[in-house]
C-alpha cells in the first residue's frame, strides 16, 4: 500500500508533520481492540500502524478525521502479515471549535451506534461507510473508503448530473428510512435530529453570524456594481441584517413531513466510486455531526446551492426534485410505510420556504468551497465590532475574478429558482 513508513508509535516528527497534535489514547492497543471486536478475535497483535490526516486542511473543522495504516498478526505466533486501513474520527483540538463539537451532544456517534443499525435494516445499499466498534464511545472508527477506490469530486468543476442523481437517491434513502425509524423511537430521532447550527443558544452561532454579516458585505459590494442585478442590492441589505432570524425559523420541523437530515451534504462529506470508463457509479454519505430533524428539503437546499453545478441549477432542478420525490415516496412503499407520502407540491413550497437557507450559502460559502478554503476559522469567532479580519478575508475570495465569473450566475439562479421572490416576501411580511 502507498502507506507512510510505519511505527511502532507516533514519533515527534510525524506530530510536527501532522500539524494537529495526535491523542494519547490512539495507540496500538485502542487500534487491537477494534480488530479484536470487529473480528470478533482476541488474538489480534498490532505489528506496527501510522497515522497521517484524512482531510486537508479546509474540509473538516469540527473533527480531526486520521487515517491510520495498520499492519498487524491474527495470532502472536502467526508468521503473515495483514494490512488495514482506518478512518478515526476524533475531536477537535482547537479551542473554539472544541466547543463547538462539544455542544453537538455526541450526535455521530450516536448516529453509527444506534441510529444507522436501524437504517440497514431497511436499506440494501450501503450509503453510508462501514463502522468498526470503538472501544471509546465518542470516537468514531470506520472503513478508509479511499482503499475501495472511492474518491471525492473536485471542489471547482462541482457535481454534473449523473453525480447529483446519486447524492439525490441516497438522500431519500437516508430520510425515508428515518420516517420509519422514527414511528418506532421518536426519542432517538429526534434527540440526533436536535438543531446544531442556527438556534441562538448554540456556541456555532457567533461563528454563524459573522459568515453571515461578512459574507452578505461582500456579497451585496459585488451586487452593487452589476447594473442587471442592483435592484436587488436593498432588498439582499435589509435581508442580512435579519438573516440569522429568518434561518432559525425557516430550519424548524416542518408541520407537513420531517425526516433526519445530513445537516450539511456538500462536496467535502460525500465520495464516489467509477467504473472502468471513468462513469459514476457509487456513493457514500460522510459525516453526520450536523444532523438535523426537519424538512427533507433542507438537506436537498444545502446541497444543491453548495455543490452542483451552475448547469444542473440553471436546466435539471425539476429533474432533481421529481427523482428525488419519486424515490422518497418509492422507498416509504417498499418499507410498508404507507400512510406517510410525500406530495411534490408541498415539496416545492418547502424548498420555496428554504430560499434563506440558499442566500446563506451563496453569500457565507465561497471562503469554504474553494479549493484553497479558509482554514483558520478564528476571526469569525469575534464581535460585530471586530470584523476587520473576517472582512478582509472574505474579500480575497469575493475578488474581482469571482464577482465577474461566479457571482452574476449564482444571482440568475437565485432569480430563476424564486429565491428573491420569497425574499421580497419576507420583508413585506415584517414590515
């Protein structure tokens, strides 16, 4: 395998190479007790292991996922050596955003222990990677899907349709099969669904306030010098002062239907597998530390406005919200969950209702879906009065190649698909 050189522990070196500091607790004996139990063999000796990050830095902030190469024996006397490939999932190190990991309420891991058990009972088609029992309860193990030959789409060239149906199918999976779940524990559904990102009394909030305050800045900077969309330049100001509140009520349950939501399906929580013509075959869903307990809407919003391409947004939305409704209600069928459907209808009116959701990632995202995103996420933790820094960064992702290129379609979309539309009514409704 195309692996570091092995240790038989972490040396100092790796740690400096590492960046982030590597837990006392990973060691060859937490790595033999999830052979062992997955296994299901006491005998199991770790030989040697190394560790290195899963994820670059700017695509996972509220965890630190290691990959960790193993080589072990079945049996101290056995004179072969196998190989094993793991992703763990530990917390986060940085202060700031330790807090925030802490206030998710071990959502994960909950999720790969209680929840997802229940998911395969319904679902024959894996969507999600394979868990390993973890001797500690807060630590996710699973299966490196990168030795299965999954990989993760490019940030920049975003997802075409084939890739976007797949995503689309494996969302409905997902929350279909939580409908069902939920008939029989409500408790847990909805204690793993609980809000992690736009209630006020979350630490994630001020993080989310200052995205919002800066990213509308620049959004609204770039607005003001294109002569087509300057009518819009008001009415995105005075929306962004209230953003934040119009977000806490928009992802509420909803009174028609909810289900359990990724919470934040973009292209950094999702890879995909090809055939040998290069044709997108597979996916699996990573990373549920945001889960949400609401419309379905609110994960198909998320993704759609974070991760496809301007394309599938301009011509194939219909296309995407008809497969993904047809699946829904086709899996609810085949769980003998007959008495909940889905109506297309009341589908667009919760999409419709979500348009703050879409203004949010168009304006906040662009420090995050860049190749080379932001990784420090320190100056957004600061008061309003302090935004010097923030400001300063969002501006060099919001340069004049973004504001002539990116931004003027991501405006015609938001115009096609209603977004200003509900905007305009959110504000006739307050005033």
């Amino acid at each position: 395998p195309n692996a570091a050189p092995y240790h038989d522990s972490a040396s100092a070196e790796l740690k400096e190479r590492m960046e982030k500091p590597i837990p006392k607790w990973l060691d060859s004996e937490f790595l033999a007790q999830c052979l062992k139990t997955e296994m299901n063999n006491e005998n199991v000796v770790i030989a040697s292991f190394s560790i290195s990050r899963a994820a670059p830095p700017g695509d996972n902030y509220i965890s630190c996922p290691f990959r960790i190469k193993i080589m072990y024996k079945r049996h101290t006397k056995d004179k072969d050596f196998y190989f094993k490939s793991l992703i763990i999932k530990s917390e986060a190190t940085d202060c700031q955003m330790k807090d925030v990991a802490e206030s998710l309420d071990f959502s994960e891991p909950l999720f790969y222990n209680k929840f997802l058990p229940e998911v395969i009972k319904l679902v024959e088609t894996s969507i999600v990677p394979k868990s390993l029992p973890s001797p500690l309860f807060s630590i996710v193990v699973l299966e490196d899907l990168r030795d299965l030959g999954f990989k993760m789409a490019s940030k920049s060239k975003k997802l075409d349709f084939d890739h976007s149906v797949l995503y689309i199918k494996a969302a409905a999976n997902l929350h279909a099969a939580s409908v069902v779940i939920h008939k029989d524990d409500p408790s847990l559904v909805e204690t793993i669904g609980k809000e992690k990102m736009f209630a006020n009394d979350l630490e994630i909030a001020t993080l989310l306030k200052s995205l919002i305050r800066n990213g509308c800045k620049c959004l609204i900077d770039c607005v003001g010098e294109m002569e087509q969309f300057r009518k819009y330049r008001k009415l995105l100001k005075d929306t962004s002062a209230i953003l934040w509140d119009l977000l806490v009520e928009a992802v509420k349950p909803s009174k028609l239907l909810n289900t359990i939501n990724q919470g934040d399906p973009w292209l950094t929580n999702m890879m995909f597998k090809y055939d040998e013509k290069d044709k997108v075959k597979e996916i699996r869903l990573l990373d549920f530390q945001l889960l949400r307990y609401g419309s379905p809407a609110n994960d198909l919003v998320w993704f759609i406005w974070s991760s496809v391409s301007h394309d599938i947004r301009r011509n194939r939305l219909e296309d995407l919200y008809q497969i993904y409704v047809e699946t829904f209600n086709c899996k609810l069928r085949e769980f003998r969950c007959e008495d909940v459907i889905l109506d297309y209808s009341h589908f667009k009116e919760e999409i419709d209702k979500l348009s703050t959701l879409a203004l949010y990632i168009v304006a906040a995202f662009p420090i995050f879906n860049s190749e080379k995103a932001v990784v420090d996420l320190s100056p957004f933790f600061l008061k309003e009065n302090e935004d010097e820094e923030a400001l300063k960064i969002y501006k060099s992702y919001y340069n004049e190649d973004y504001c002539n290129n990116e931004v003027p379609r991501f405006l015609e979309e938001m115009e096609m698909a209603g977004v200003f539309s509900h905007l305009q009514r959110c504000q006739t409704n307050i005033s």
